[in-house]
C-alpha cells in the first residue's frame, strides 16, 4: 500500500513538473504535442519505477541468480562438441536473421500500399508490393527450410558423439554403479537424454533466434511508424514475457520427477523383453499390466502437474497481449484524427504489433522445450564429469610378466554401510594353487573373487599380486591378468567365434582350435551346419547352458592369463552337461592360480586349499581330508551333501 502511494505521490509531482515547463516554454506548440510529451514523460517514469521496484523486490536473491549464471556457465560445456560442426552451426543461426526480419519488410510494405493506393488510390510502384510479398515469402520458407536441415545435421552428429561420450563413460562405470541402478534409468539417461539435450537443444534455439530477429525488425517498424505507440507496444511486449521468468523453477522438480518415471517406463519394457518366460510360466500378465498402467498413470499425473503449473502462461501473455493492442487502437485512432501518423502508418504499425505478439504469445509453450533441453543437457555434462570410484592411481604399475602369487591381508569390505560382508580376511594363495571357497549361501566367497580385479574396492586391509597392491596396478593390465567363468556367462549377439575371440584379432586359427578342443567344443561345433559361424541369439538364447559354459571357458583359454576365477561355473548344470564342462575345467586349470567358487563340494575335493565362509569369515581351512578329519563346518556340509 505504501509503495502505490509512493507511486501515485511521484505521478503527480512529475505531472506537476511537466505542466511548469510546458507553461514556460512557448505557448505555439501544440495540444498533440503536449500530450505527446505527456504521454512520454509518464512511460518512461513507470517504466523506471517498474525497474527500481523490481530491483527491490529480488535483491535478496542475488546469490541465486548468480548460482543461474553459473548453471549457464555449465551449459556452455556443450560448446566443445559444437566445435567441430561450428560453420554449419553459425551458418542455421545466421540464416535466422532474414527469416525474422523478412516479417518486418512485409509488414512495413502496407504503409505506401495503404496510404498510395487506398488513400491517394494511385498505383506507381507500389503496384510491384503484393509480388515483393511472394518473392520474400519464398525466400524465408527456403531460408527456414535450410535452417531446419543444418539444425538437424548438426544437433545430430552432436548428439551422436555426446553418445559416444556417455557410452565410453558407461563401459568404465563401477560395479556398483550397476548394482543401484535398472536398465530403464540407463536407457534414458545414457540414450534420450543425449538426443533431447542437442537436437531438442539446436531446434528451440532456431526458433527463438528467428523469433528475436523477427521481433527486433518488427520493433523497428514499430519506432518507424509511431514511436508513440511503439513505446507501449514495448511495455506492454516486456510485461507478456515476464512470466516466463518463473518457469525454469516451476518445471524443475515436476521435469526430475518425469524423468525417473520414464526410465521406470523403460524398465518395464525390459523386464518384460528379459523375463517373458517367467511371465508365462506364471501367468504373470494381470501383475505385469497393473505395475505398467501405474507407471502409465504417474506419467499422466506429471503431465497434469505440468500444465497446472506452466498452463496459465500462453494464457496470460495472451491477455496481456490483447491489452497493448486495445490501448494501440484507441490511442491509434486518436493519432490518425490529430495528422500525426498516416492511414498507412497504422495498418502497418497493427500488422507489425500482430506478428510481433503472436508468436510472443506461443513462446510460453515452446519455451518449456528450452527448459527440458537445457535440464538434459546439464544432468549430461554431471554424468560426463563424474569420476568413477575405481580408477588408476598415479602409481599405477604394470605386472607383466604375473606370475599369480595372491595375498588377502586383513581384507573387510561392505556393500552397505555397517554392514559387513567380509570380516578380517587372510589367505595366502601361492602361483600355481587351486583355492577352493565353499560354504553357506550368502557367506561372502563370491565377494572374495570380486575383489580381486577390482570390482569393488576393499574397505580396511589389501590385496597383493605379486607382493603389489592391486590398488598400485594398472586396471586394464590387472584385469588382462585374470580371466573369469561365472555361473551365468553373458553371450554378445553375434557368432560364436565373435563370443570366443571377443574382439581379439592375433589369434591364430591354431590356437582357436586348441581352445576349442580344450573346452570341449570340438564335437558340437563341427556338428552345427555354419560351424563357428552359427549365431547365437540375444544373450545366447540359441544354446544350452552347458554350451554357452564350454564357450566362456573357451574365451579364457583364448585369453590365456595366469590367474583363474571359476564362480559356480558348474552349479547350474545337469549331471551330462556338468561332466563335460568339468573336463573343459580341469584342462582350464593346468599351470594357473585358480579360485574355485562351489557349492557343490564333490568338484573341488582336490583343491590344494579348501577355504570354509561363515558369515564373512574363515571358519577353518585345509584340504579335503583334513577339513573331514576335522569334523568341523566342511565335514557337516559334506554329510548333508552326501545325504
């Protein structure tokens, strides 16, 4: 209340003023005049009182619009991979100037067609006006169509390389990265967020380059009529755009939440993709519909939260729009009574204010594309510049030649906080010794082999190959030293001489045999029309699990390295399959230093060491003969097996 009375107090002593000097000056000017200066003073006093008042009202945030200005420093982090594409990106913002600014040329026209032909009712050269119209017309939608087609090159092969970037990032995420999270989030945030954050990016920016250009030579038109009415057109254009000053805040918490629903969204359709077996064998379709339309549903409700936050902008800019032109018209008519502008001068000048306020009135709209864009492209440039927790240090040392010496000192690790999984591990593993970890479901023995290339990193202790820190090693050469045969080995889609060779090419056709005969493969390739050739399906849905077992001990005697990790690898097996695999294991293990996980203790009765988990610690430890003789937690699970 206070500030309007400050407001109307400082209208009357700037009018009080204006009237002093226009009473002193010569009294031949006239009443236009007068009121035209009037008119003037007043804008320019409210519309410095509207500035000041802003000012006041958002001094207190002035950290965070400098916290915004530093986001925008972060979007400018995409600059690099606009780089090398920077000719044709200038060039679609360049050719953006005669796209906006041809709507003034159009609009300026009307003023010698208004006031020549209908006022004068002559023709002269005005009559060349309506052709001008459509050669200028052609020239901006050619303009706008090579505008488009540069925008999209560019904001593709942006977005391309951006997905180079993330994928490269994804293959050397950490184990855990994967643990915590689905495969929709991935999809969405590696592969969508990529494409929205440079095509959606490039696309809203030619809009609203073009907009300005447009808007800039509409302005100019408007001054060139009637700076008069051109001055509330401003105003008025100002007030319309001011609520897209809240939007960017509005939209962002609603813009997060959407995200993480449409990663769920994908998440469904791969679990539908991935367990479409499961699903069938337990009429799962009511379950998995209901768990899709609530995931459907919450889409629809974000939507709606959308639209009741960012609805009421296009509105209001809309109306606020209509008030500027009701004020132009009037005080227009006026003008046009007193002489001081033309017929013409106002046709043009209301044609120029429509093309200037329409497209302001739909920006609100678009405007929302530009926030989506710039989001993806800030949560990008996060996942480009976060750094992995397992990583080379800066003593990161080669081990070659390894010759499979491995020392658990004092090793406890955790997957949760204050929740131990291992506890105070020491083992002693010599080159050359097959260790075998047994025990209960849940124990830690698999963890144990993780640990050592590094999936995860160790809490308190250390693990040495060596007598070297497998922290101290280089991680690619750690892991070029030890080859891994799980319970479930993965299958690339592809040949199965692609899933063996696994990219290597100095492989002799030699050594592809010898691997194939060591594995126990020699038989059911040669039996298979296309030989090593056959394609194995998605995931290697086309083979046994015995099959796919021989070909993942194939790739490890492809690999060839010193140290063995086998994980359950015959746990999953029929009595047939397991005998062949175990043949293909036992050829494996010669002349390495091999970790035998197992539940089933008849495969590792003569393992040199055979280590007992219990709750993340060694319970006891010895060969097959002592562990019995000893009656402890070894010789009860093995009468229970035998049992």
């Amino acid at each position: 209340m206070v500030k309007i009375k400050a407001l109307i107090l400082g209208l009357l002593v700037v009018n009080l003023f204006i009237f002093g000097i226009i009473e002193n000056k010569d009294h031949s000017f006239s009443f236009a005049y007068k009121t035209n200066f009037i008119i003037f003073i007043n804008v320019a006093y409210l519309a410095l009182w509207f500035v000041l008042a802003l000012i006041n009202k958002y001094k207190q945030k002035i950290k965070e619009k400098l916290l915004t200005i530093y986001t925008l420093k972060n979007y400018a982090q995409i600059l690099p991979y606009v780089k090398p594409y920077w000719f044709r990106a200038l060039l679609a913002v360049l050719i953006t100037i005669p796209v906006g600014s041809m709507d003034a040329v159009i609009a300026w026209s009307l003023k010698p067609f208004m006031d020549v032909v209908l006022v004068e009712q002559q023709t002269g050269w005005t009559m060349y006006i309506p052709l001008m119209i459509i050669v200028f017309s052609v020239l901006q939608a050619l303009f706008t169509y090579i505008a488009t087609y540069m925008n999209t090159w560019v904001g593709n092969k942006m977005a391309n390389d951006l997905k180079k970037q993330l994928f490269q990032k994804l293959l050397r995420s950490d184990a855990s990265f994967f643990d915590k999270t689905n495969s929709g989030t991935v999809l969405f945030n590696y592969n969508n967020c990529a494409e929205t954050a440079c095509s959606g990016l490039l696309n809203n920016m030619k809009m609203f380059s073009t907009r300005f250009f447009s808007s800039l030579s509409l302005i100019i038109v408007l001054f060139y009529n009637s700076w008069q009415l051109a001055i509330v057109a401003v105003v008025v254009l100002f007030g319309a755009l001011y609520p897209l000053t809240k939007t960017r805040k509005r939209l962002k918490k609603v813009f997060t939440l959407d995200m993480n629903v449409m990663a769920e969204l994908l998440n469904n359709y791969n679990e539908v993709f991935g367990g479409n077996r499961i699903i069938s064998a337990y009429n799962l379709y009511d379950y998995c519909k209901n768990k899709f339309k609530k995931v459907v549903n919450a889409i629809f409700d974000l939507s709606l939260r959308m639209i009741k936050k960012t609805g009421i902008i296009a509105p209001a800019m809309h109306v606020i729009s209509s008030f500027g032109i009701a004020f132009v018209i009037w005080y227009g008519s006026y003008l046009i009574v007193s002489h001081q502008i033309t017929v013409g001068n106002f046709a043009s000048f209301i044609t120029s204010l429509v093309m200037l306020y329409n497209p302001i009135k739909s920006i609100g709209n678009s405007y929302n594309g530009v926030i989506m864009s710039l989001m993806m492209v800030e949560m990008v440039m996060g996942i480009l510049h976060e750094n992995p927790t397992i990583k080379n240090n800066e003593k990161a040392q080669k081990i070659t030649p390894c010759h499979g010496d491995i020392c658990y000192k004092n090793v406890t690790f955790e997957y949760e906080q204050g929740r131990p999984v291992l506890k105070n591990i020491n083992l002693n593993i010599k080159a050359g010794q097959t260790i075998a970890l047994v025990g209960n479901s849940g124990g830690g023995k698999t963890t144990i082999s993780t640990l050592l290339p590094r999936f995860y990193d160790v809490k308190e202790g250390q693990i040495t190959i060596d007598n070297t820190d497998i922290r101290d090693i280089d991680l690619d050469d750690l892991r070029s030293n030890i080859a891994i045969v799980f319970q479930d080995n993965f299958l690339f889609g592809g040949t199965i001489r692609e899933n063996i060779l696994l990219g290597q090419k100095n492989v002799s056709d030699e050594q592809l045999q010898l691997a194939l005969k060591s594995a126990c493969l020699d038989e059911f390739i040669a039996s298979l029309p296309n030989g090593l050739e056959t394609i194995v399906g998605e995931r290697g849905i086309n083979l046994s699990g015995g099959q796919k077992q021989r070909i993942a001990i194939a790739r490890a005697f492809i690999k060839n390295a010193p140290i063995l990790i086998l994980d359950e690898a015959t746990s999953a097996l029929d009595n047939k399959s397991e005998a062949i695999v175990q043949q293909a294991i036992n050829n494996l293990m010669q002349n390495r230093t091999v970790l035998v996980i197992a539940h089933r203790l008849s495969t590792v009765r003569h393992a040199d060491c055979i280590v007992v988990l219990n709750n993340g610690e060694i319970s006891e430890k010895g060969t097959h003969e002592e562990l019995i003789h000893a009656g402890g937690d070894y010789a009860a699970l093995y009468k229970t097996q035998l049992a």
